[in-house]
C-alpha cells in the first residue's frame, strides 16, 4: 500500500512544477491507462490490496451477520480452523501426502508425455496413429473413470496416482506435440545446412526451442492435477487434504473444509509462483 | 568453363498438381559467382534456391555441384533467413559457434578462433555475450551470415535476407556481403524482391517468369557496372538505366512490384 501512497506524492510532485512540458496525467488515469503498464512495485501493492479488500469485505460482512456462519465463516474463523487443524489433526502432513501424490503422477505423466508427444509431431506415422486415440480418451471425463479405476486397482494408493496420470498424461501429450509442431521450420532447416542429422537437430534445436512453451504447459498442467487429486481423495483415502475436506464435510465443519480450500490455493500459488520465477530465470533471452 | 560449378539439368518441381518450377537447364552458375534471383513473388524461385540447398528435391531433373548431383543438406550449402535466423535461446558467439557444431573436422582451438575471426568480420565482437534479442534485426542478420560463414560453406543460399530491415541497414549490410563475398570467395544465391539491391549485389541478375518458374532474362551486371561496388554507384546514371531496364522487364512477366 506505501508504493501506491508513494506513486501519488511523487505524482503530485510533478503537477507542482508547472513548467514541466509533458503534461502528466491524474494519478488513477496513470494506473488505470488502456493496455499501459505498471511498475512492479504498483503491481505487487494492488495485488495485495486486492485480496486483501476481498477477504476485508468477507470479514465485514459476516461480522455484520449478513451471512449464516454455518454455511459461511469469516477468513478469520477459517484461518483460525488452519491453526488448530495444523496443530491438532496435522494438516500439514495431509497437505504434504497430496503433494506428494500430485508431484508423483505429474513427473510420471510429463516423463512419458514429453517423448511421445514430441515423437508424435516430429515423425508424421506416429502422430497419425496415437492422435485420434488420445483425442478420444482426452475427452473422457475423470469421474466417469473412476469405478473403472478401482476394479483395476482397487482403494489404495495406485488408484489416486492413476486418476491423476489419466487427468494429466493426455492434455499433456497434446500440448507438447503442439510446442514441437510450433518450432520454427526455419530453425530446423539452418541446423539441417549446418550438417545436423535428424537426430541432432531434434536434441539440440527443436527440443531448445520448444522448452520455454513446454515449461509452461508444464506448469499449467500441474494445476489441474490438482482438481483430480481431489477427486481421487475423496473416493478413497484416508490421507490427504481432500480426505480432510470430506471427514470436516461430513460433520458439517465449514470452516475446516474452507480452511482445506484454502491449503489447497496456497499450495498452488506457492508453486506456481517459484515455477514462474524459476521459467523467467531460465528463459532470460526471450 | 567446361564443366559449370553449379549446373541444372532440366530441374522441375511440382508440388501436388502445382507446378512450380519449369524444365530449368539454361542457368549454369559459376565458382565464386554472386546471383541474384529476381521474379513475381511465388513464381518458384525461392523453391529453386531450396532445391540447390537440399531442403526440397527436384521432381525430375537434377542440381550438379562440382559435377556431382546435390542430396540431403549439409553445411557445404547455407542458408540465411528472412527471420528466426539466429537461434535466440544462444548467444551471438554462441550462434557463430553453431555454425561449427558438426564439423569434426575441426579441432576445438580452430573453431574458437574462427568463431572470433567471423564475429570481428561482422563487426559484432563486442556483442559475442549479447542474446539476439538484445541486439538489432540487421545485427540478427549479421549473426547468421557469419555463422554460415563460420560453417565453412562455399554456396551460401540467402532467402531474402535483408527484407525486414530499414534502408539505411539494407545498404551497410549489401556493402559488406559483397565485399565478403568476393573477399572470401564464396558463391551466393540470393533472392530478393528488390531490383535495385539485386543490382547492387549481384555479378548477375537472372528474372523469372510467373510460375512456373523459368528463366526470362540472365543479366550480366558485373559487365555493365563492374565488380567494384560501393554505395555511390546507385546515384550514377549505369545503375539506373540497369534498374529500370530490370523493372520494364519484371512488367512485362508480369510482376506487380513497386
């Protein structure tokens, strides 16, 4: 919030001087500019600001008993219900089993979507053999998979792991062999009259070129892991945050499946955040 | 000249039922020549260029280099870009050094002091750290001509590869091809929209008809203008009666340039 304070002093600043030839625009027309842009530090406070005034409104409106706490708790109650469940029912150990579990079907969907779906853009017989299969099966939905998941697996862990795959391995193929069909041809063709062989122009050109994409689909494929995870939760665990949102439902513990929610979001932000940070790192040249 | 550095033998390519190249045979391209293909845009000359690179093969006929028929691409042939011609995730050096990937040839010592040696040549030592998208589009350019030129290639094979770049850069960047060009002793087929870059560049101009490409003209440049160029050749009275002699033709084939 200070930046902003700061950004308006400094503003006002300069309407002082009359003499100054460009003439600056009123603070909220700078921040609000069509298609402009804004400083990182601008950008940090209002996206503090913003959620902060969102759960504000929330607190105020359940203070003011505009909403039935049963139903709807206020932030603080949920955040209170993070403490206790963290001390007492060891919420961060469920957090961690589910992590665990979304970050081992994700590495081992990315570890057979990446070659396959690079194979399938780069050797024409290939793709023209999986594509219609895994189009089919990218459309099934999860849920309707899951009794099939359990008569092949059973309750245990490898059925949570399989939904998870099933959820991720199929959007992902499909993304990776786009990245690579998105290559520049031209790259390919430089390296093909430099004297690079197939198999070279696909490890030192293709596969360089497509990473920053695949990186990125990677990551967004890591979110929706998590929307399966629950799902593979909630039919059969006894660990995990979305077994901990199922038991709180049950005795209609609101603020205990929201606080569930919310480990869930913060998870996710977290992640999402260091991989962004750690995509820009990486990808500095582009 | 008994037997031609490059020669076509009756080349034609068809792409589907579109034919895009004609029988081309009257086309034999010297060692160390500069050419520059001229013609309506789509008419096949760009697929003529591909065909001497190995990136498309001839439909029937065949491409002789040094007297044996041209196969797959390999760093013997070139080629620069319009765009996407450096790889932007390497450094300017680092692309140089590309250029040198393949060639085990060489030792590990020669490929650095060639990578410096072309990087000065382009006038682009100082920026060997830079990424290329730090740097200008011509200096994009000036990367892939001297990572083709690091590769060691005798024909170097240029798609238009001043055309995204202001007039001002076109004209430094034509001063230094040619004069690497006939420095270094390369042989260079480049193809261009522009009749008064082609004349300027070239040692000969040859226009192509409509597609399907065949030749309609073969203009020996360095014979009217001489082999010494340098920018203040295009203010002078030869240059523009060639120039406009090029265009009266590429009218009457039926390009709608200019």
């Amino acid at each position: 919030m200070s930046d902003l304070v700061h950004a308006v002093c400094g503003m006002e600043h300069a309407k002082d001087s009359t003499q100054e030839p460009v003439r600056m625009k009123k603070p909220a027309a700078r921040l609000f500019a069509f298609r402009g842009s804004l400083s990182r530090r601008a950008e940090t406070a209002l996206a503090i600001g913003g959620s902060a005034g969102l759960l504000l409104i929330w607190e105020i409106a359940t203070r003011l008993g505009w909403t039935n706490p049963v139903f709807f708790p206020a932030p603080s109650t949920v955040l209170e219900a993070i403490g206790r469940m963290i001390a007492s029912q060891h919420l961060l150990w469920h957090a961690g089993v589910s992590t665990l579990r979304v970050w081992a079907a994700f590495l081992l969907a990315a570890a057979m979507a990446i070659p396959i779906g690079i194979l399938m853009s780069s050797y024409r017989a290939i793709g023209a053999m999986l594509e219609p299969v895994v189009d089919f099966i990218r459309y099934l939905p999860v849920p309707a998979l899951v009794p099939l998941s359990i008569i092949w697996f059973g309750v245990g862990e490898s059925t949570k792991l399989y939904l998870l795959w099933l959820g991720t391995f199929f959007q992902l193929v499909l993304l990776v062999a786009d990245d690579m069909r998105r290559v520049p041809q031209e790259y390919i063709e430089i390296a093909a009259t430099l004297g690079a062989k197939p198999r070279q122009i696909l490890k030192d050109v293709a596969f360089r070129a497509m990473l920053p994409n695949l990186v990125d689909n990677l990551r967004i494929t890591l979110g929706w892991c998590w929307t399966y995870l629950i799902i593979a939760e909630i039919v059969a665990a006894d660990s995990g945050i979305g077994f901990v949102i199922w038991t709180a439902r049950r005795y209609m513990k609101t603020p205990e499946v929201m606080a569930g929610v919310v480990m869930i979001g913060i998870i996710g932000l977290l992640t999402d955040q260091i991989l962004r940070a750690a995509h820009r790192r990486a990808f500095r040249y582009q | 000249m008994n037997t031609p550095y490059l020669a076509f033998d009756r080349v034609t390519k068809t792409f589907g039922e579109i034919e895009v190249v004609a029988p081309v045979f009257d086309l034999d391209i010297g060692r160390n020549e500069f050419v520059v293909f001229l013609g309506p845009s789509g008419c096949g000359k760009t697929t003529l260029m591909r065909m001497i690179g190995g990136l498309d093969t001839p439909t029937s006929g065949e491409i002789r280099l040094d007297g044996a028929p041209v196969g797959p691409p390999d760093w013997r042939r070139g080629m620069v870009f319009q765009s996407y011609s450096s790889f932007p995730w390497l450094t300017v050096a680092q692309n140089v050094e590309f250029g040198m990937r393949y060639r085990n040839d060489l030792s590990a010592e020669e490929k650095l002091a060639r990578r410096d040696h072309y990087l000065d040549l382009v006038g682009l030592y100082e920026f060997s750290d830079a990424y290329p998208n730090r740097v200008s589009g011509g200096m994009r350019q000036r990367v892939a001509i001297a990572r083709t030129l690091a590769s060691g290639s005798d024909v170097l094979l240029m798609d238009e590869p001043f055309g995204a770049l202001d007039a001002q850069r076109r004209e430094t960047l034509q001063v230094e091809l040619r004069n690497i060009q006939k420095r270094d002793a390369k042989t260079i087929v480049f193809v261009t929209h522009d009749v008064e870059e082609a004349v300027f560049l070239a040692d000969r101009v040859v226009v192509f008809s409509k597609r399907p490409a065949r030749v309609v003209a073969d203009i020996d440049v360095t014979d009217r203008l001489g082999a010494e160029r340098h920018l203040e050749l295009r203010d002078g009275v030869r240059f523009f009666e060639l120039r406009n002699e090029i265009l009266r033709l590429l009218r009457k084939v039926g390009a709608v340039d200019e």
